[in-house]
C-alpha cells in the first residue's frame, strides 16, 4: 500500500517544535513529508482550511489528498513515513489515546514556556546528531 504525502503545519517559534521537525525531516527518506511553518509566509489559512491560530493551538497536517488531521494522529502518522514503527505504533494505540490527547493538549498549551526550558538543548542535541551522521 503506498502512503500519502503528509505536510504538517507546526510553529516555527518553538525550539521543540523545530528540533521535532528537524528530526522528521532527517528520517524522511521516502520523501513523504513536507512541512510548513505557520508563522511564515508559505502557509495559507484560507487554502488549509485551517486559522493560524488553530494551527498554533494543535498540530495540524494535510494528507496530499486534501484530508486534514490534528493533535496526536499527526505524530502516528509523521513516525509512520519518517520509518519509525514504534513511535507510530506507539501513537496509534486506542488504550493510550486519552493520555497522549491530555498530554499533547498540555504540551500545545505550554509550549513556550516547556519550549525554553528543554527547546534549546533538544535543537542542539538533534543538530550534533545530525552532524555526527553527515
């Protein structure tokens, strides 16, 4: 079965949300990611379908067939096509859903303030990863 591109929309002001993206974007061999940040000019709320303001407030991705999903679908299927199962696995779990929803929801909240405590160590340690790598 052949997987649909996924472009996710995440905020390009958060260090954590930019060392996740950076780490997606390094693992994304099959070319089946893309990413926008909604800070930016290249995202488009009236083409999304989808506020900036509600993009900031939940992770939200758009299949290359036009189907939206938010929160933690996004993470099962950004793992999934940067080929991490486990993660994706992980994410997809019914059993777990209601605690990964509270936790993403906390996170989506508080994410500036988590943001600067763990964001710069995490961008730094995703950098070096990948320098380690090239």
């Amino acid at each position: 079965m052949m997987m649909k591109k996924l472009t996710m929309y995440y905020d390009g002001l958060c260090p954590l949300c930019q060392a996740e993206i950076l780490f997606l974007s390094r693992r994304n061999q099959a070319a089946l990611l893309s990413f926008v940040d909604v800070n930016s000019s290249q995202y488009s709320a009236e083409a999304v379908g989808v506020s900036c303001q509600q993009a900031l407030d939940s992770m939200y991705a758009q299949y290359d067939d036009g189907e939206l999903i938010n929160g933690v679908d996004v993470f099962s299927a950004a793992y999934q096509r940067a080929n991490l199962p486990t993660l994706a696995w992980l994410f997809s779990r019914p059993s777990l859903r209601p605690m990964l929803n509270w936790g993403y929801r906390f996170f989506a909240k508080n994410r500036h303030r988590i943001s600067s405590i763990f964001g710069p160590a995490a961008l730094r340690l995703v950098r070096a990863t990948a320098k380690q790598k090239a």
